[in-house]
C-alpha cells in the first residue's frame, strides 16, 4: 500500500530482544528469540495457535518473566528490579483479547485511573486526556456507561483509549479482534489503521492478514516458540521461504 | 412481549386446571394454600386438647415474676431477685455481646487468612491452608469445650497469686489470667461534674462519632487536593490525631481513673471481670467461623479474572494499587453475601453457650427460666422470635451495604 510506505519508520530503537528464552516449567515456550523494532515500525506476529506469539509480547512488557537473554525497551533494561518495569509499563501500552475493562468503573473512569494515580495528573485534565482520545476511538457519548453496557467492539475502542491516556511510545496488541463479530472487527482495526498512520510503534498479534498487508511493514511468522521467518508483508505474502509458513499461509488464505 | 397466538376457542373442561399453563399454577397454589391451612390447623387442635387435657392455658404473665436465680455474668444491673424478663434481657445482651465480638474478630481473622492463603510465600500459604482445614473441619461445639477446657485447667487459680511464694503474677500489675476469666482494669471518671450528670460514656461515644466525620472529611478533601493537583498528601498521621486528640482531651477533663484489679480473700475484685466461658465461646466462635470467612474472601479475590489484575499492570499500577482499586471493589461482590451467612452463623451458634455456661439468651429464657416455670411453649416462641429478629436485621443490614456496592450492568 502506498499509505503505509509513507509511515515513517525512524532508525532509533524501540526494542531489543536478546536470545531471550523462556520455559513453563519444562516446557521451552521461547527459544533464542532475537528481535529489534525501530521506532515508528508496525510489526505484525503470526503463527499457529501455542506457538508463543501471544507469550513475546507479553514478555516485552514484564506480565511474563524470561528466563535468559535480555529485554531492552526505550534503553530500559528489563530487570526484576521494580523500578524498571514501572518504567517500561509507562512507556508500553496493551491491549487484550477479552478487552479487560474494569466492570465497576465508568468507561471515563477506566481510562482516567492508571493517569490520575500512576501519572498523578489532576483529575479535570485526566478526563480532558480521556474524552480526547474517547473522542478519536469515535465512542465519547458512551463516557458515562460502563463497560457491561457496550457492544465487544466498543469496549475493546475503549480498551485502546484506555492504553493511550497512558500516552504510550508502543502499543502492543495481543489478538484484539479475535473475540469480536464480523462487524465490529472493522471498527476496531480501522482505529488501529489510523494509530499506526500517527506513526505510533506497533507489535501485533492477530490473524487479520489484511490488516498485515494494509499497516505492517514487517511480519513475523513463529512456530514452536521460534521465530521461523520475518519479511516485509508483500515479500511474506507472495513469496514465503520456509515450508512451515508455506503450509501456515495457504491454510489460512486458502478459504 | 408478543402474545402466543390467540388461543383455541372452545369450552372449559376440567382437566384444563392441571393441563392448561394459564390455570395450572393457580390450581397448584390454591392445592398447596389448602394443605398448609389444614395442618395448622391441626397444630392448633393439637395443642389446645393438650393444653385443656393437662389443665393448662398460654401466658405471658410468668415474665413478671421474680427469677430467683443468679447470673454472674451480666451487663446491665441484675439480681436472684429480679424478673424473668430481666433475666432473658440479660440472656439477649450476652448474645449479642458475644455475636459481635466474634462478628469482627472472625472478620478480622478471615480476611487476613484469606489473602494470606493466595500469597506466593509457600509456608504462609501452606499455613493459612493449615488453619482454615484444621478449623472449618472440627465442630465449633468441640472448639468450645476444648478451649474451655484449656483455659480452666492451664491458667492459674486466683489464689496462684496470693502471698509470698505466689507462682502467678499479674501482667504489668495490671492484668489478671486466671481459671475463671480474665481480670482487666475498668474506666472510671473522677471529676464531680461529670460524675453527676451519669452520661459519661454517651459523650466519648459523641465524640467518636465525631471523629470519624472528621477523618472522612480529611479523605474528602485529600481527594480534592489529588484531582487539583494529581498529588495526594499524606493523611495518616493527621487521621491518626482526629481520632485520638478529642478523645484523649474529653477523657482527661472528665478525670479518667482505671480501677485496677486486685487480689481479696479468694478472688479478685474491682475492674473487668471477663469470664472464661465468654473467652472460649467468643475465641471459639471466632477462629471457627474465621476459617469459613477466609474461604470466603479467598473465593471473592479469586473470582476476579486474572486479565483484569494484568491490565491494571500493564497500565503501570503498582500491586497494592491494583488490589485496592481493581479487585477488591470487584472482590467484595462475591464475598458479601455469603458474609452474611457466616454473621448469622455466629449468631445462632452463640446458643451454643449453654455448654460452658455462658448465660446467653438460650441459657437463661430457653433454660433456666423454662425449667423453673415449665412455661415451654412461651419461652421457645419468644426464643424463636428473638433469633429470626435478630437474623433478619443482620440480613437487612448486610443487604443494603450489599446493594450499596453492586455491580451497575445494562
């Protein structure tokens, strides 16, 4: 897409991941997973289910622990030193499969709490922050329901919100649109469409190929904890190397 | 809704009133409506023969005679030679007393075990298992008596701590433990004024009160100052003088005294006598009914998804925070009502008393005095009165603090 190579893509790093491996007891989830994002780089994972892609992710952002290798993020090392993951979650935002949302909360509470007592911004200009980025996820007149009133694709809108009011430098998404209807996956990635346009640095995991095409400008294919292969989407699309992501593509693709 | 299609023209029958759903419930109603009549009635047929066979009629006048037995354990004035009706009011305060008492402490004890039990450290959690499976599997009645027990035969007689060669000594020569309770320094008010006008303790209780508007006044506007400025100041200590400045003042000007305990002739006399059988029955009660509590909370907490503890994370909250403002709002849905079950619990299991003779209301109204009068049906009805009002006014309460923090959906 001629959109997408217009995203500008700087040379700083983001994330680097080290031959970072991890274990479940003494099951190898990851293994020797390198990777280095820029800043601005829109990455999409995929891969067969168990394969560890939703486990990377979370490891970037310490709700996993790794085993060996490091973790650096915004030149923050990865340590199970408190202060740094602090750091690391204030820079990092996410977003769930099952959304999340706090239940006993407001949607404009959800978004204003981690700002008002992490961020320990004024509360009037939390809800300003709030309502902004409400108000560009287009759902700023559902402020005053709670999460149980909203239909899945509005609550995971609001899930993104809630991660921007954090004003992240990296989102990460891990399957945001798997729990959702046919309909209501459109809404949700044509929000994060128009967040990688703002040049925000991405590593998603989802199975929406078209998405890959339209925003990544990388796609990762894992199996069995590994990265197996990773190219630029025409490349990976059209032309895959390994038979695995052969085997992987025309299964998916080939309905 | 939309109406079923209309229905099917045709005569009444019969058979219709079991067949047909818009009488079927109506008749089972009315069949069971029928068969609840007939065996009260029954009830009552039974009793008055019974009643009329042996010469006797129901009445409350019993109430007024004078009791002629002795309660030692009691908090308001009480003699042998006061009425039954006192002595079963009697009865009602050391319930409750109890009731309460191990109400908060079983809370206290169940909370802590609770969230102790998830802990990551394996030897606390291993420990809370320990505690929660060793009491919740042992009857309370058993608890009772067992710490009953222990605590008449280990602790010292009072006259352990008589003479030069005492074996027992007071704690800080001010606490007595002894085999028959518990001795502690009572308050007292010295300043004449005060003395006279005999409201001594309302006015600590206003000022209490006070207080605690005051703290929250504090909270209110720490909250403010946080919305303002983001910053939160630090309260606690301020909290801390809210609550114990006024206090502290009132009590000197009215002259506190404490009236120490001390050793006469077999016993000791002056300060606080807490029984032995209240200390067993409330112990007991609670560390019983805190294994059950701990369950409880353990459960709440747990029900609360793992996703939302994760996302609260990954937006930064600190651990504490997330508990505070993520789970436990969220917790407490789950944990409260079968709180109130384990309040009511308590209550009722308060009558259990009467097996270390603890002069609950079941030991005086439902024992003693049934025994003297042989007035069984009244004091059973006023028993039973006296329990489901006490219940369903803890049900009551616990509802609406219940409804207070539910979950707004749709």
């Amino acid at each position: 897409m001629a959109e997408a190579a217009t995203m500008q893509v700087s040379d700083e790093v983001a994330v680097t991941i080290n031959n970072m491996n991890k274990w479940y007891g003494s099951f190898h989830v990851l293994r020797d997973i390198n990777l280095t994002v820029n800043r601005g780089e829109r990455i999409v994972i995929c891969g067969p289910s168990g394969s560890g892609k939703s486990t990377l992710i979370r490891c970037i952002n310490a709700l996993e622990e790794h085993q060996k290798g490091s973790i650096e993020v915004d030149g923050t090392l990865l340590s199970s030193d408190l202060k740094n993951i602090d750091k690391i979650r204030s820079e990092v935002g996410m977003c769930f499969q099952h959304f999340n949302l706090f239940p006993h909360l407001t949607i404009l509470e959800n978004c204003t709490l981690a700002p008002i007592w992490v961020r320990k911004t004024p509360k009037k200009e939390a809800e300003e922050i709030a309502m902004h980025f409400l108000e560009k996820v287009k759902i700023p007149d559902q402020a005053n329901k709670y999460p149980g009133q909203l239909s899945g694709g509005q609550q995971q809108r609001v899930a993104i919100a809630r991660s921007l009011c954090m004003k992240p430098r990296i989102m990460l998404f891990d399957e945001p649109t798997s729990a959702l209807d046919p309909e209501m996956i459109k809404e949700v990635l044509d929000t994060m469409i128009e967040l990688a346009e703002e040049g925000m640095t991405m590593l998603c995991v989802t199975h929406e190929m078209g998405f890959a095409r339209q925003v990544a400008n990388r796609v990762i294919f894992m199996d069995e904890g590994q990265i197996v292969e990773q190219n630029e989407p025409e490349a990976f699309f059209n032309n895959p190397q390994s038979p695995r992501t052969q085997l992987f593509l025309s299964q998916i693709l080939g309905h | 809704m939309a109406i079923l299609s209309d229905p099917p023209e045709g005569p009444f029958r019969l058979s219709m009133l079991l067949s047909d759903t818009r009488y079927r419930s109506l008749t089972l109603q009315a069949i069971t409506a029928l068969v609840l009549a007939l065996c009260l009635a029954y009830l009552y047929r039974n009793i008055s023969t019974n009643l009329q066979a042996q010469g006797l009629s129901l009445g409350f006048s019993f109430l007024q005679d004078p009791s002629g037995y002795d309660i030692n354990q009691r908090l308001v004035e009480y003699t042998s030679q006061s009425t039954h009706a006192r002595a079963a009011l009697v009865g009602i305060l050391n319930t409750l007393l109890v009731a309460v008492l191990a109400c908060i402490t079983a809370t206290i004890f169940g909370v802590i075990a609770g969230v102790l039990r998830l802990s990551n450290n394996w030897l606390v959690s291993k420990l809370m298992a320990f505690y929660v499976e060793i009491f919740r599997n042992i009857p309370v009645l058993i608890w009772i008596i067992i710490i009953f027990t222990i605590m008449t035969n280990v602790m010292p007689t009072p006259r352990a701590f008589r003479g030069d060669a005492a074996t027992s000594s007071m704690l800080f020569d001010l606490f007595a433990f002894t085999n028959r309770g518990v001795y502690i320094p009572g308050p007292g008010f010295s300043n004449p004024f005060f003395a006279s006008v005999g409201m001594n303790w309302l006015l600590v209780i206003a000022v209490l009160v006070g207080s605690f508007f005051g703290a929250r006044a504090i909270g209110t506007w720490a909250t403010k100052i946080q919305e303002a400025t983001g910053d939160r100041p630090t309260t606690w200590y301020m909290i801390l003088g809210v609550w114990l400045l006024p206090v502290a003042i009132l009590l000197t000007v009215m002259g506190l005294t404490w009236d120490i305990p001390a050793l006469k002739g077999f016993n000791f006399t002056g300060g606080i006598k807490i029984g032995g059988p209240l200390i067993a029955l409330w112990f007991a009660l609670s560390i019983y009914t805190g294994a059950f509590i701990a369950e409880n909370v353990r459960a709440g907490i747990q029900a609360v998804s793992k996703g939302q503890t994760e996302a609260a994370g990954a937006l930064g909250l600190r651990p504490g925070r997330i508990m505070n403002l993520v789970v436990l709002p969220q917790a407490l849905r789950v944990i409260i009502p079968p709180l109130i079950s384990q309040y009511l619990n308590i209550t009722k299991n308060s009558s259990l008393a009467i097996a270390v003779g603890y002069a609950d209301i079941t030991a005086t109204l439902g024992g003693i005095t049934l025994n003297q009068t042989g007035r069984a049906i009244e004091c059973v009805l006023l028993l039973m009165l006296f329990y489901l009002t006490a219940s369903l006014l803890i049900s009551a309460f616990m509802n609406v603090y219940n409804a207070s923090i539910k979950l707004k959906e749709r």
